[in-house]
C-alpha cells in the first residue's frame, strides 16, 4: 500500500471533510527478532485469513465516528523491514479514532493473521 497515495484517495471521497477530523495509520513490518524470545529471524511466512480481515474492517468501520477503514495484510515469504500489515482509520475526533485503531490492530493480528518465524 502506498500510503500516501491512499490517504490522497480517501481525502476525495464524498463526507470526507465534514467526518473526518484524524486519519491514523499502522504500518507493520517484519522484525529481526522473535516476539517470544528475541531470537533472530531471517523470514517470516504470513497467512491472513482475508475473509476475516473484511469481516472485522466492516465491524469497526460502523463504529461512532468513524468514517472509513482500510486494512491490506500482506501474504507469503517476508524478510525482516518488509511491511506486513497496513490499517488506515479515519474519523472525527481522536477519543473515537485510537481505540478503534488499537483494538482493531489487536484483533486482526489475533484472529486474522498467522505466521511462521524461520532463523536466518
């Protein structure tokens, strides 16, 4: 995802200036480390479960104050400093907008989302 080029795109959707007051992003790339004991790694294998990746967009886009979500979940091999996982939300005013972007993080990665560590 470019994402200077999405946010440009979401800015010309129609109610974007009367909604739309913060748009955050999350952009996540592959780390050298292991989450779970540090240990290195040399590729990752990402498996996103698409179906529930639209399913929870959707459910969070209907949220108080939000007017759009947009979420691309990158697939296959990867290498540490390649991205992963991008979620733009956009919406009125920040009490709205962070939890929807922390929560939602939080839940693709544990419900939509697996991968593999390999050691380089």
């Amino acid at each position: 995802m470019d994402i200077s080029k999405t946010i440009a795109q979401l800015k010309q959707e129609p109610g974007f200036t009367e909604k739309v007051g913060m748009i955050l992003v999350h952009n996540g790339v592959v780390r050298g480390w292991s989450r779970k004991d540090g240990a290195a790694v040399g590729e990752i294998e990402v498996r996103p479960d698409r179906v529930r990746i639209e399913q929870l967009r959707a459910e969070y886009e209907k949220k108080p104050g939000i007017h759009r979500v947009l979420i691309e979940a990158c697939q296959g091999r990867l290498k540490p400093g390649d991205d992963l996982l991008f979620i733009i939300v956009a919406g009125d005013i920040r009490e709205n907008v962070k939890p929807v972007l922390a929560e939602l993080l939080d839940r693709v990665k544990s419900e939509a989302v697996s991968k593999t560590e390999f050691a380089p």
